[in-house]
C-alpha cells in the first residue's frame, strides 16, 4: 500500500516540475523575442529645434519625434542685416547646412547677430547728408541730390519712427545743431535753414552776391563758441544764430565748395577757390592765407585741425590730363608744415579725420578699375603709415566719397559705393564688413553713446529712393581724438573742442 502510493505520488511531481520547467521556458522565449523585437523595430526619440530672429531654413522651431537611425536634414541662412549665423548640434558648431543620424533625444540651434536695427525708406536718396543726433537721441538727416531735386529734412526717433519731416525746393545737405539745440542746413543753393526742435522753420537766410550751386561737394555750416554761424556761399557769411541776420561777410563773391571749421580759439578756415586756406578772426578779418601748389587745384575737404592747431585739408587736380590728389598740412601760422602727394591718380574728396594715435586718415575714389579705392593713414609728419583696399564689386569701380568716424574702441568705420559698411581695428586691417540696403556716397556715420551707427545712401539711380539705417556696433561714441569724424562731433559743428 505505501509502495503503491510512493510510486503513485513520484511521477505527479515529476509532472509538475516537468510542467514548471516547460512554462519557465516559454516564458523565457517569450522575454527573448519581445527583447529582439525591440532591437528589431526603432523606437521614438526627439528633436528639439530653437530658431533665432533673422533666420531662414529648416526644420522650423519645434519639437520633433523620429525614429532612431533617421537621417536628418537641415539649412539656414541669416536674413538681410542680420550676421554671424551659427548652427550648434548638442552644444557643438556645425555647418550651416548638412544632415545627421538621429540617435537619441537631440537639440539643434541656429542664431544669429542682428547689425542692421531699422531701414527707413526715403523718396530720394540721402546722398550727402552725414546726421546727427540731438541730446534728445532724435537722428536728423536730409535727402537730395541735385539742385532740382525737393529735399526734405527729416527727424526721427531712434527706433527708426518718424517726429517729423519738412519739404524744401532743392537738394540738402547735412544738418548742425547749434549751440542753442536749433537745427540748421544748407541747400544747393547755399540757403541756409534753421528749424526748431520741433520741426517748425524759423528762418532763412539767403543774402548771397549772386546765386550759385555747385553738383559735388559738402557744404555745412558751422559754429562758433559763442553760437554764430558761419556758412561759405559766396564768400564768407558769418550770421546770427538768433535772428538769421548777417553779422558781417568776407571775400564777398568768392566760390565755396567745402565747409568751413574752427579753431580752439575762435579762427574760422575755410577754403576758397582761387584763394585756396583762408584764415578768417572771428571779426571777419584776415589772418592769414596760403595756396596750394598747383594753381589748378581745388577741395571739397573740410578743414581738420589737431591740438597744436595744425590744419589738414585734401585738394585734388588735373595736369596735362593726369588727375592727382595732395594731401595738405598747415601750421597755426599759415606756414607749410608738408604736403603728400596721394600716388595712382587716386582723387581724393573726403575729409581728413585724426585717430588715437595722432595719425591722419583720408578715404580715395577709384583710380579705374586695376587701382582701386581705399584708406590710408598718415603720420603727423606726413608718412604713410599704413593703407586698407577695398574690392570692386561692381562692373564699373567703386569709389569711397565717405568720411570716415572712429568710436570710441578706436575702430574705424566708412562706408562705399560697394554697399557694404567696413569696420577697421586702429593698424588698418579689416575687423568687419557688413552689407547695406543701400550704396553709400558723401553720407558719413555718425555714432550714438548707445552703440548705434546711423548711415544713408542710394538704392540704384540718383532719382531712386534710398535708405537711411541704423546699425549695431561696439562703440558708444567718439574716440576721444581732435577730430575723430566728419564735422568734428556728433552735432556736426566743425569746431575743435566742440562736444
């Protein structure tokens, strides 16, 4: 009997861990081929994309689900006024267009550098005017470029919006703010306008000999330290700021094609053709005058002057058919302190500014296409220290009419017919160069303390629109040299010690 039930309870057990060991193994084959269908089909993973402002291109700013061992394409560009475009995977740069293998859990990013803050858009290009900005941060510029043209004088806010804009008869050139915040500008008729902050027009002054304009050259007023202001037409008119009354003139009938400047002590310089560096008291009579040395020659320079009141100006000529372009220095006296003599034929029509190494710089046009335009820099004692060359991008060459300013980094900027505004570090190299809406001409920059750079030029033909832009840089004003761009200041008064 118990035999019976040994051999009776065995083979149950037997079964059972039979059973058992028969169920552990499906289910062991069954953990096995859910573990090979995993590695057999992808499983999801995300791609997270982060778009900065002023980019074009693909995949859009999202999160994405894709299988792992996708491949992935990607591509973007920066929009216009935008620079610097990066593109990261995982923290790390990659080129701006390309493709990857997606893995696991990824982010990709592309941003880029906004220069240009604004374009304002105008029915005539600013073509000669260099702006300025008010103590109130207001920006005036002025647009036109021939006589026949109907300039307008506009004033804007820094974002680029509209305060208000007045129509004149003729072409403007830059504007000045005075002494006593008032606005003034010179036409191409020689006309000079004074408006009020608010854009009101207070006077206008036009006692000229004879009506003349002249279809090159920068002609802006400038101002003294009492607040007289002095303009060149036909001779020299020295006017007062209040009234728009004459105070007194000088060379009566003489031919200006430049703007006249002052020094530290009150001497107005201004050069008049067939008279050449005239040195005028702040009473209306002579100091002193010197010519340059071919009587053929003439300048569209401003007067620049330095802290021992040594003078710069540019001339340019033709002699037997060959252009040329000297270079000018002349002591407080009147006397030759040297002349450079500009090699290549290059023309030379800005104005010279001073660096923070005392060094003078000047901007060329184009000689032709094989000699083109560039900057170069001069020693106070007259050697060239250095030269910068820009490319034509052009069929024909591109010229520089372009003053140059310096921030207060010490970097330079200036602006050319090739479109693009050029950023140079104080030995001459190239630091930048960023593309513009627009060509620029006789415009020059000026800088505001809070890193903004305003500039015009033309789009296409004189009688096409243009723009007037605001770009970003480094600097927050002036380099704190004698002359560090045109006019002087960022009131464009054309007088040494003006802030």
């Amino acid at each position: 009997m118990l035999t019976y039930q040994k051999s009776n309870v065995i083979p149950g057990i037997i079964i059972s861990i039979a059973f058992l060991g028969i169920l552990i193994t499906l289910l062991f084959l069954g953990c096995k081929k859910e573990k090979d269908n995993e590695e057999e089909y992808p499983k999801k993973v995300s791609l997270t994309v982060t778009i900065g402002q002023g980019i074009d291109g693909f995949p859009k700013t999202g999160v994405y689900q894709h299988d792992t061992g996708n491949v992935i394409n990607y591509g973007y560009r920066a929009l216009e006024g935008y620079v610097n475009l990066l593109v990261t995977l995982e923290g790390k740069e990659v080129p701006n267009s390309g493709s990857f293998i997606i893995r696991k859990d990824i982010t990709l990013k592309a941003e880029a550098e906004q220069k240009i803050l604004w374009k304002f858009s105008t029915n005539l290009p600013p073509y000669f005017s260099s702006p300025v900005v008010g103590d109130d941060k207001t920006v005036y510029f002025t647009t036109g470029i021939y006589y026949a043209h109907q300039g307008r004088l506009y004033a804007l806010n820094p974002d680029g919006t509209m305060k208000w804009s007045f129509a004149h008869t003729s072409a403007l050139f830059s504007p000045v703010i005075g002494n006593d915040g008032n606005i003034y500008v010179q036409d191409f008729y020689n006309k000079l306008l004074s408006f009020n902050p608010g854009g009101s027009l207070r006077w206008i002054y036009d006692q000229f000999l004879y009506i003349q304009f002249e279809n090159v050259g920068q002609r802006c007023p400038a101002v003294g330290p009492d607040g007289t202001i002095y303009i060149g037409g036909s001779g020299l008119h020295a006017i007062d700021p209040s009234t728009g009354s004459r105070k007194w003139i000088f060379s009566e009938g003489a031919r200006v094609k430049s703007s006249p400047s002052v020094g530290a002590d009150g001497t107005i310089y201004i050069l008049l053709r067939g008279s050449d560096l005239m040195a005028v008291s702040s009473g209306g009579t002579e100091k002193w005058n010197n010519k340059f040395v071919d009587a053929w020659e003439m300048s569209f320079s401003s007067p620049t002057i330095d802290q021992k009141g040594v003078i710069y100006v540019s001339s340019e000529g033709k002699d037997q058919g060959i252009d040329y372009s000297n270079i000018y220095a002349f002591n407080s006296d009147g006397s030759l302190k040297w002349r450079y003599a500009v090699p290549e034929g290059l023309f030379v029509r800005s104005s010279p500014v001073i660096d923070l190494s005392g060094n003078i710089l000047i901007t060329t046009k184009a000689s032709d296409a094989g000699i083109p335009a560039r900057i170069f820099a001069l020693s106070p004692e007259g050697q060239k220290v250095w030269e910068y060359i820009i490319d034509n991008v052009h069929v024909t060459w591109d010229d520089i009419y372009c003053t140059p300013s310096i921030d207060n980094n010490g970097l330079i900027y200036f602006g050319a017919e090739t479109g693009f505004l050029y950023i140079l570090n104080q030995n001459g190299t190239l630091n930048n160069k960023y593309q513009l809406p627009c060509s620029i001409n006789w415009s020059s920059p000026a800088i505001s303390k809070e890193g903004t750079l305003y500039l015009g030029g033309i789009a296409s033909g004189v009688n096409d629109p243009g723009y007037f832009t605001a770009v970003k840089i480094s600097g927050n004003g002036y380099a704190a040299t004698p002359w560090p761009k045109f006019r002087h200041d960022g009131r464009n008064s054309g007088r040494y010690g003006s802030k």
